[in-house]
C-alpha cells in the first residue's frame, strides 16, 4: 500500500458487516468512490471471506482487511482470501505471532496501558484502540500521549461524525473505525449511492480537522 502506515490511508476506515457476499464489489466501490479506500470486513458473517475475496478481485483501488480476526487460522483464510491487512479487537502472544508472520499489516486491539507497553516491548506501534468510548475516549487517549508518544491508534468502538474530529485531532491517532457511513436502512435498500455520499462527509472530516488545526 502506498501510505507508510495503515492508520494513514484515509481518516475513517469503515468496518463492514457483510451478510451477503453479492453485496460486497458494489458497498466497497461506493466506499472507494466516497474516498475511503481502506475496508475492514469482520468475520463475524459466513459470508465475510467470500466477501473480502469479492473486494480483492474486483476492486482494485479498494485496500480490503479482515477485522475481528482472534486465531490463526483466520490470519491464514483472511489473508489467502486476499485481505491485505488484519485487525483484532485483542490480541495475544499467538494472535500476534501469526498476524506478524502473515506478511500484511495489523493492527492488534488494546484498551489498557499495560497492553500498549507489552506491544511496545515487541516492536509494535500502531494499534487499534477499542472499545474506544468504553475504555476512557479521547481523555484516556491524551493521558497516552505524553508517557507513550511511540505509540500510534486506530480507535473503535462508539465514535461517530459528532465526535470522530475530536479523536482525529489527537497526536497520537491516524484514523478512526465506524459504521455510521453504513446505516441498515442503507445497507438493506442497497442504497450505494447514500452510502458513498456518506464515505464522501466521512472522507473530508481529515480537511475540517486540519481547517480547524491540529497537534500533529
């Protein structure tokens, strides 16, 4: 991929729940039409490896992951699937060895200090934060920056448009995840061109925040 890290491909990364595999070429192209080329497809449907593989094959200017992955053998069906990336909402010394032998980039969950030491101590420095809201927001994340610069998140986990800028604003976070660019309603209509009109708000909250200034 193009971007140095993961966490700076696009300012938001949707995480996608897929129910049916036909749906997965055009949600991604209405994704990347809005300009929110990073997807992250969770495991957490039968349908979710026929899907990324659907993305990887047709799509090429999608950059499609598998989010939710917590064993190797999902490190290994995702990533022969044509993932090229994995998420996970924790992780494990196993989880990790596996995401880091796969070849790809991850981004392993953490939620506590003593999580992003411990990946700290074994050359990992970009994370998922999750779940972000749940586990102290945009207060926990500042008290992070000061003892853990190094440290680099992808926070998860009950953020929207209302307060994503407030999370992307921080130093020490290159993205956001969310669903909110992928309402049901949507998603049921398969209305793929409110879902990118929706990408497209999600995509220019990178410019509003920068509009406004940052502390990067």
């Amino acid at each position: 991929m193009a971007a140095s890290s993961l966490l700076d491909l696009a300012p938001v990364v949707p995480v996608v729940v897929i129910e049916d595999a036909a749906d997965a070429v055009p949600l991604a192209r209405a994704l990347v039409a809005g300009g929110l080329p990073a997807i992250e497809v969770t495991l957490r449907t039968p349908a979710a490896l026929d899907a990324i593989r659907a993305i990887a094959g047709a799509v090429p200017d999608a950059v499609v992951g598998a989010g939710t992955v917590i064993t190797s053998e999902q490190v290994t069906e995702s990533v022969a699937a044509g993932a090229r990336f994995l998420v996970s909402p924790g992780w494990t010394d196993v989880l990790l060895e596996a995401m880091r032998a796969s070849g790809v980039p991850f981004l392993p969950g953490v939620s506590t200090t003593s999580e992003v030491v411990a990946l700290l101590e074994r050359g990992v420095r970009d994370m998922k934060f999750f779940p972000a809201q749940a586990a102290g927001g945009t207060a926990y994340l500042k008290s992070l920056a000061g003892p853990l610069p190094q440290a680099r998140f992808c926070p998860t986990g009950g953020i929207g448009p209302a307060n994503a800028p407030d999370y992307l604003v921080l130093p020490n976070v290159g993205c956001v995840g969310g669903t909110w660019m992928l309402p049901a309603d949507a998603l049921a209509a398969r209305d793929w061109g409110r879902i990118e009109s929706l990408a497209r708000e999600a995509a220019g909250l990178k410019q509003a925040v920068s509009a406004g200034g940052t502390c990067r």
